[in-house]
C-alpha cells in the first residue's frame, strides 16, 4: 500500500469590534470584543479550512463560501470546516492532524484550549490529541498587540492510499 501525504497552510485575520461575540475554533469565549467579518468569523476555523482545502488542491474558503453571498451572513464557520472535511472524504483522503497557533493580545485562551481542541476534532473526525492549539500574544506590537486585530495560522496533514505506478 502506497500513501500519499500532502500538507496545506492557511490563515486568517480580522478586527475586534465591540457588539460582536469572540468564537475561536467554534467556542464562544467571554470578552468584550469579538471579531468583525460576515460569518462568524472565527478565525480559527477560517485558516483551518484553508488548509485543508489547500492540501488537497480544492481552491479556498472565499472560492467555497463568498463574503458577497448574503447566505453566509454570520454563518457558523463550523460548516465551513465540514464541508472541506466532506470533500477530502469524497477524494478518498483521511485528515492526518491539525495544528493551530492563535495570535491575540487578549483573552487568555488557556482556560479554553481544549474544548476548542474537541470541538475542531469532532468536526473533523479525529482524536483531541491529533488537533494542536497554541496561543499567542504579540507582546503589545503591531494590530494584534494594540488588540485591534487577531490572527490564526493553520497547518493540516491528509493522505489518501494511491495506486503504485
């Protein structure tokens, strides 16, 4: 049996806005700001699914879920992940492991870390102990450290059995 791995990056970015709730890998964690964007905005799950998408070659999460198209407004963006999964199932492959790193001055995401991480395997089918979450600060630089933006970095392994040539 010959396996094919392939490893996919992704990321995403966005402001935090007072009147919007802060959900980081499909949790909502008490703060008094939250991310602005037109789902949910979870960034956490955004930069996931782009790296799984990116991967298996299937484009991106704006090719797979416009901002333009009303019906994505405040979308829970554990669909998102869902139906990245569904279509690397569809392409025979199996979702090795996920890593996160979260950048936020703001909430401490420690007291959180592993609800996020049972909430992101149970989208994707797999153990906690393949999802890795790490969080962040910037030490008071840039956006991130005036807590005015956050940022997640994703990295995801899938393989699939391929027909030896």
């Amino acid at each position: 049996m010959n396996l094919e791995f392939r490893t996919g990056i992704g990321y995403d970015s966005h402001r935090l806005a007072e009147g919007r709730k802060l959900i980081l890998g499909g949790v909502e964690i008490p703060f008094e700001k939250g991310l602005a964007g037109h789902s949910d905005a979870d960034i956490v799950l955004h930069a996931l699914t782009d790296a799984l998408l990116g991967a298996a070659a299937l484009g991106d999460i704006g090719e797979h879920f416009p901002p333009s198209e009303d019906r994505w407004r405040d979308a829970d963006s554990r669909l998102f992940l869902e139906h990245a999964r569904s279509l690397l199932q569809a392409d025979g492959y199996e979702i090795v492991n996920a890593d996160i790193v979260v950048l936020i001055q703001r909430p401490k995401l420690l007291p959180y870390r592993d609800q996020i991480r049972r909430n992101i395997a149970s989208a994707l089918g797999i153990e906690a102990d393949r999802v890795g979450l790490k969080a962040k600060t910037a030490e008071g630089v840039g956006p991130v450290g005036a807590e005015q933006t956050a940022e997640a970095h994703a990295v995801a392994t899938i393989c699939r059995e391929v027909q030896p040539r």
